[in-house]
C-alpha cells in the first residue's frame, strides 16, 4: 500500500524539487553579483532548507544528532559515509555556520541548476576521479583555500554512495592530503543512517516515510595523530554507528 501512494507522491515531490533547483539558480546568480560570497552562501543554505521541505512532502524527517561544541572558528573537516544525495542538504544547512565545502565529482559541475552553480562558485572543488595526479594537486589548492578562509571540508571517502546502506571502502588519499595542509583543523566523523532507503526502489519511487538520520561523532584535532592512523580512525569511528 505504501509503494503505491508513494507513486503520486513522488511526481509531486519532483516537481516541486525542479522548481526549486529553477529558482535558486538565478538567486544564486543575483546573490553572488551582488552581495558576493557571504549573500552566495545565504542564498545556498536556504536552496538547501527547502530540499529538504520538498522531502517532507514524502514524509521524510531528518535528525542531527550531535553533543559536542563543534568550533567556528577554524577549518573542521567534516567525514562522512554517503548513502545519497540526500544527504547534502541537510549537511549544508545543520551545519552552515561552519562554511562547509564539498569535494565532489567533476560532472556534477555542470549541467543541474542550483547545484553545479554552487559546486562551481561556492568554494567546492571538482576532481577527476580517474586523474590521481590532478585531483591531489586540487586537493592541495582546496587545503589551501580552507587554512586561509577557515571555512570546512566535507568528504565522502567511500568514493561513490552506497544503494544498501552497507559502507565501501575508504579511499583516504584526499583525506589524508587534508591532514597534512590542515594540522591546526578537527576531524568531525558523521555517521548518515537510512539515507538509502529512499532509493530502494530506484529514481522511482521514492519511498515514503523515511527518518534519515545523522550522527556527529567527538571531534578529533589533525595533529592528534599521524595522518594515516587519524584516517584509520576516523573510518572505525563512522562505521560503527550505521545500522
């Protein structure tokens, strides 16, 4: 019975989701132009609060759970498994007093309004996953640009999302190219919990009901640990909250 309303309910949350995506592109725009960086990013985490409106319409709620004081005032390097692009807006707007940027796929650079625009002006950076070389030189420009601004990293290391919940492997290059241009930043691992079930059906529906659920984990300073053993850690401590 829940499959079947979920079809209706689908179309509806895409319509409302694209017009969205259409609105906020020429915002974004105007914003930038006109106010630059600090009316950008106003303007990005309010795109992102009514993503996540468009997900209510399908019964999805959303918890962050999170006890520490995670500072303001310094770069954090947010570390997460990925389970869906759900799981950006809520990452964009819980934690948007702390600047986060994300590292992401170079195709995702073009081609979806709001998002590629973002991704491309908002302080992200876009890598060739099959250019190793090129996207550790990013990485390093990208720590770079962090130490200066003190604005934050999110990562998704497992690379690409998982369709099950089940977590991948870490790839911890970038991660660890993070580490070394950044010892004075905290770690913050983020475990995300049912995030994937809204695509168990595929696109197509989308099911209904869903509680994605985050989880901060104790921040961890980079000079803690060495960068490979902080990496290792960081990987234990996310994996051992999904459920």
């Amino acid at each position: 019975m829940k499959k079947i309303f979920s079809y209706p309910l689908s179309v509806i949350f895409y319509i409302f989701f694209f017009i969205t995506l259409l609105i906020f592109h020429p915002i974004q725009w105007l914003s930038l132009k006109l106010g630059g960086y600090e009316a950008h990013k106003k303007s990005v985490d309010i795109f992102n609060f009514f993503l996540m409106r468009c997900l209510n319409i399908l019964g999805t709620t959303f918890t962050i759970e999170n006890e520490y004081d995670i500072p303001i005032d310094k770069t954090c390097i947010f570390v997460a498994n990925h389970q869906g692009m759900y799981d950006i807006p809520p990452i964009i707007w819980y934690f948007r007093k702390h600047h986060p940027k994300f590292v992401s796929k170079k195709e995702l650079g073009k081609g979806i309004p709001s998002i590629s625009f973002n991704l491309r002006h908002g302080g992200s950076v876009l890598i060739d996953r099959k250019n190793r070389r090129e996207s550790l030189l990013k990485m390093s420009e990208f720590g770079d640009y962090l130490g200066k601004t003190k604005r934050s990293a999110v990562i998704f290391p497992e690379g690409t999302r998982s369709r099950t919940g089940k977590p991948k492997e870490f790839r911890t290059n970038g991660m660890m190219m993070l580490f070394k241009k950044l010892p004075e930043a905290v770690v913050v691992p983020i475990t995300i919990n049912n995030s994937w079930k809204l695509f168990k059906h595929g696109n197509f529906p989308i099911d209904l009901g869903v509680h994605v659920h985050l989880k901060t984990h104790k921040p961890v300073p980079v000079n803690s640990n060495d960068a490979a053993g902080l990496a290792a850690q960081v990987e234990r401590t996310i994996i051992a909250d999904i459920r």
